[in-house]
C-alpha cells in the first residue's frame, strides 16, 4: 500500500504500525557529518563507475555488507580441530578455572 493509497483510502487496518510504513518503495538510509575528503572520494569514485552518488555508495555497502561467503564444511573442521587441542573440559577443571580467576 502505497502513501497515496492510505491517504486516498484511510488509515491502515492495523494502527499499530506507522504511517510511514506505508511508503511502497524500498528501504532508505541518510547519511549526516560525512568527512569532506570522504565524500570527495566517494564523489570521484562515483564518476569513475559512472554511477551516481547514492549508486557508489549502496554499491559500496553491498560490497562490504556481503563479504566472502563462510564454506560450513570448512568452518566446521577448524572447530574439530580446535576442540581436539582443549580436549574434554570437565565440571572440575571449570571450578579450577573459576578458582584462579580463568587462566
């Protein structure tokens, strides 16, 4: 439901959530006391991508956002091999760790 709908037809059903739910568009982000330079950085590295400001910087956070994929199989055996160097840590070891203020 688009803003000009709720204004054209009411109200949502639901009054629990905001008006400006209702916007129909994608999410937006404002961004205050950019660093001069960075923004001149990011102004330049916009007209090298011929893309607008607002492209380079969604551009920008997507690229850092998404980052590299974790393979589960990988990650899974780092974690095996880390529990065999600690080994079995039992109640009594705890206690001992707590004791002296956790090695």
């Amino acid at each position: 439901m688009t803003v000009t709908n709720v204004v054209r037809y009411g109200l949502p059903s639901n009054p629990a959530q905001p008006f400006w739910c209702y916007s129909g568009g994608m999410a937006s982000l404002t961004l205050k006391d950019i660093p001069r330079s960075l923004h001149e950085q990011l102004r330049e590295r916009a007209a090298r991508h011929r893309r607008s400001l607002s492209q380079e910087a969604l551009a920008c956070l997507e690229q850092v956002v998404a980052g590299e994929r974790v393979d589960p199989d990988a990650l899974l055996a780092t974690v095996r091999r880390l529990r065999k160097r600690v080994g079995t840590i039992t109640q009594k070891h705890l206690d001992t760790w707590i004791g002296q203020g956790r090695p």
